[in-house]
C-alpha cells in the first residue's frame, strides 16, 4: 500500500502525518510536491495475540490455577 508521509507543513498537515487516501494524495502532489514523501506502508496483519490460520492454537490446553482447586486437573485414581 501507498502512501505519503508529510515533511513539512501545509495545509492541515502536519510533518509526520500519513496521507494513505487517494484523492487527498493526488491534491497533495499536485499542489505541494516537496512537502511530501512517497512510503510503502506495510499490510495490515492480524492482531499479534490472533491464532494463525491452521495453528494449533484450538487444540491448546487451559491453564491451571494452583490457587484455584476447580481448575486443577483430576488426581484421583
């Protein structure tokens, strides 16, 4: 993805901001070319903490509180 990160600025912009719509980067090559930078913005990913896709993740076991005798596994015979 494409976008244009502010160096200076103009208009409502601010240095630092990222411009990602396409209209607004047009205008604002258009009409402050050396206010701006093009950037390559990486893809958005899933949340980190999200399973991945064909993970284990469901086959994962609860964890056990050792305060909690509810949570604990069976030792009885």
């Amino acid at each position: 993805m494409r976008a244009l990160t502010v160096t200076h600025a103009f208009g409502d912009y601010a240095p630092g901001d990222q411009i990602t719509d396409k209209a607004a980067m047009k205008a604002a090559l258009d009409t402050n070319p050396g206010h701006v930078v093009a950037v390559n913005m990486p893809k958005p990913d899933a949340p980190a903490d999200a399973p991945k896709k064909g993970s284990k993740a469901d086959d994962a076991k609860p964890a056990t509180d050792p305060a909690d005798p509810a949570s604990s596994p069976s030792t009885a015979s």
